[in-house]
C-alpha cells in the first residue's frame, strides 16, 4: 500500500476505534492512532496467527486487523491519559431525593 492509502486506512479506522472506545481526540491524533493500530495489528497477526501477510487496500482482513490494533493502541492511550470512558469503564450517576 502506499502512503496516502495507509493515511486513509488510518484516520477511517480511528474513527471507528474512537467511537467503538467512546474516546475523543483530534484528527491527527485519530490518524496516528489508526495507522499504528494497523501496524500493531499486521505485526500480531504475523506472530500470533502466522499470517504471512496482509492482501492489499480493499481486503477484508487488513481493515479487520487495523480496527483491532487501533482499539488495543487506543485502549492504551487512553488509560495513559487517564481517560476512562472506553467499553469496560462504568458512569456513575448522582441519583437525586
């Protein structure tokens, strides 16, 4: 893939992983976090499922293992922030009498 394509592939699933995780961050932040979810993802699949490689753009599989690096990475940042508004944190709500 080349640089535009990784950009696109980047800021499409941190968005994606930002909604699914109830997180906010601005643009350039949600790209960075994509694209290194994507690599984080290709380099999990490659040592933990043995996937030789990733078929291209419009695969599947790449966009599937971008969104599950890019929810892991951002899962992280976000208890490095000290953000917790992702899928396993609680809301309390002040009950009123």
């Amino acid at each position: 893939m080349g640089v535009i394509a990784w950009i696109v592939l980047g800021l499409v699933v941190g968005l994606i992983a930002e909604k699914i995780m109830r997180s906010s961050h601005g643009p350039v932040i949600t790209t960075l976090i994509g694209v290194a979810g994507a690599l984080l993802g290709g380099w999990v699949a490659s040592r933990v499922f043995h996937v030789a490689n990733l078929q291209g753009f419009f695969n599947l599989s790449t966009w599937i293992t971008a969104l599950c690096g890019a929810v892991a990475l951002l899962a992280v940042v976000d208890l490095a922030t000290g953000q917790r508004r992702g899928l396993g944190s609680s809301r309390r709500r002040s009950v009123r009498r």
